[in-house]
C-alpha cells in the first residue's frame, strides 16, 4: 500500500517547472549560438577543420600544372594520352569538446559565470561541427572523468549536450586535466579535433598534453573573468575557493596584496602559454561578460 502526501503533488509540479525552465534555457541557448555558428563561425571552422584526408573521385585529362604524381599511368596507357587522379578532401571529422565541471566554473562577476560562458562557446562549436556534417562528442571532466557522451550527428544531439552543460551536476569539485586529456587518448582512436575549454587552474598536464596533441589536433580555450587578473580597491573582502571550500579575508585597499594578486595571475598566465607551445597547441582567451567571436575566429584563422 502507497500512501500519498498532498506535497507530492507539489514535487511533481516543482519538478514539471524545473524542466519547462530547463527547456526555455536550451532553447535559448540555441538560438543565440545557432545563429552564429551559421552566420560566422561555420566557413571559418571548415577552413581550419578541414579534413586531413583525401580520397578518390575521378580522372581527367592532365593539364599543364598537374602534379605529374597523380598520373593514372594505367588510363594513360590505355588512351595513350595522360590522364591524372583527382581527389576529393575527406570531410566528415570527429570533434570532442573536453570540457570543465569543476567547482571553479561557479564564479563570474560581469554579466555570467565562467560555466555559462563555457556553455555558449561549446554550444556555438557544435552546432559549427554539425554544420559541416562532422561528429560531436563531449568528455566532462572535474578531477575525474564525470560524463561521457560518445560523438553523434544531429540537432537532437546538440540539444542533448547543452541540456547536459546547464543541468550538470558534478560529483566532484577539484580540477584534474591531465585525466580529461589521457581519457581522450585511449577513448577515441581515430584522430579527431579536439578543444579543451577550462581555467586550466591545474598543474602537470604538459606531458598529457603533447601526448594527446600529437594523437589528436587539439585546441585550447582558457575562460576567465576579469577579477581573476585584477582585484578592485574595495576594502576587506571575504573570498571562497569554490575548488577546495577554504576562505580567507583579502585586504583589497593595500595596494601590496592588489599588486601581488596581479602578479600571480601574470605567473599563471605566462606557465599556461608555455605549456601550450611546448605542446604546439593553438589557444585563445575567453572573458566572462566579453565578446568571444574576435578570439574564437583568430584562432580558427591562425590554424
């Protein structure tokens, strides 16, 4: 026997809601960066994603200026006349999102969390990779592998993953990158474009990274917001590490402590491009409540 408490009711309806606004976030969502993947970013993500291979299509008469390599010596003996192979770039790609849940996402002081902005930018470059008939696939990662969702085509696919970036909610808070990138190595055979969207508020993942780089192509995409480099003369102020649950009291009127944070950042900063060109990985830096088209479509130019 079930016995039912009029809060039920109340459960399902709070339930009903949560899923409507969900719903109204997705869709959103997809509006906005549908309509910028179609409109910009879709010609530029296939001149730099372009397909690695070639196959072949078909031959033709030999024209001054045709690599005498694509000769098909077989159809030239039989006309008597050179013909060469023409082929065709191999279009469809495979592009993993590696993506960070950590408790670091959490923080924003400019219109959005960093979570957010995360989101829009992995939102933007599905719906870019689907436009261009590739694969998307998304490995969540916090300081353990927290969802893998396998590479598919498709609108309903996309929608899947930005449903997945809103609602998450990670079993873990700390940050482990070097776990995303040898998740990615051993998961996904075949080469693939792949970007890592984080913080990166880690430590020794340059080896992960040059291993994975050289299986793979991947980019990286650093999201930070702007109080992360520089602290505000506001006086004292409590402060809360989101990744380990320590606070402190910071002195924003001394101008020694501002000084100090600003220069850590630099540190940071400087360690995190190094380890992307040891590793000959391409990146770009997203701000919170900051246009992210001009630096997403630098890097796309750059590759």
């Amino acid at each position: 026997m079930v016995f039912y408490h009029p809060g039920n009711k109340k459960d399902k309806r709070s339930i009903a809601l949560e899923t409507k606004e969900l719903l109204k976030k997705v869709r959103k969502i997809e509006i906005k960066t549908r309509g910028l993947s179609r409109q910009i970013f879709a010609g530029e993500y296939h001149s730099a994603y372009k397909g690695r291979g070639m196959t072949f299509s078909e031959v033709r008469e030999y024209q001054y200026g045709d690599d005498i390599r694509n000769i098909d010596w077989n159809v030239t003996a039989r006309f008597n006349h050179p013909y060469v192979k023409i082929f065709e770039e191999e279009r469809e790609l495979t592009v993993m999102l590696l993506i960070d849940v950590s408790g670091s996402g959490s923080f924003g002081t400019e219109y959005q969390m960093k979570r957010d902005l995360i989101t829009e930018v992995s939102a933007v470059l599905s719906f870019s990779a689907i436009e261009n008939n590739d694969k998307i696939g998304v490995i969540m990662f916090s300081d353990r592998i927290e969802k893998f969702i396998p590479p598919q085509k498709g609108r309903k696919h996309i929608l899947r993953i930005i449903r997945e970036l809103i609602d998450f909610k990670p079993l873990s808070k700390g940050t482990d990158i070097s776990e995303s990138l040898r998740f990615l190595t051993n998961a996904i055979k075949k080469r693939c474009s792949a970007f890592v969207i984080s913080d990166f508020r880690d430590k020794g993942y340059s080896r992960a990274l040059q291993v994975a780089n050289n299986k793979h192509d991947v980019a990286a995409l650093h999201v930070y917001d702007i109080r992360e480099s520089t602290l505000p003369s506001v006086g004292l102020i409590r402060v809360l590490d989101s990744e380990t649950g320590r606070e402190r009291w910071v002195d924003t009127s001394s101008r020694r402590v501002r000084d100090s944070y600003a220069m850590k950042w630099e540190s940071h900063e400087e360690m995190m491009k190094e380890i992307f060109t040891r590793a000959g990985v391409d990146h770009a830096s997203l701000r919170t409540g900051a246009d992210y088209i001009k630096p997403l479509l630098r890097l796309f130019k750059k590759r």
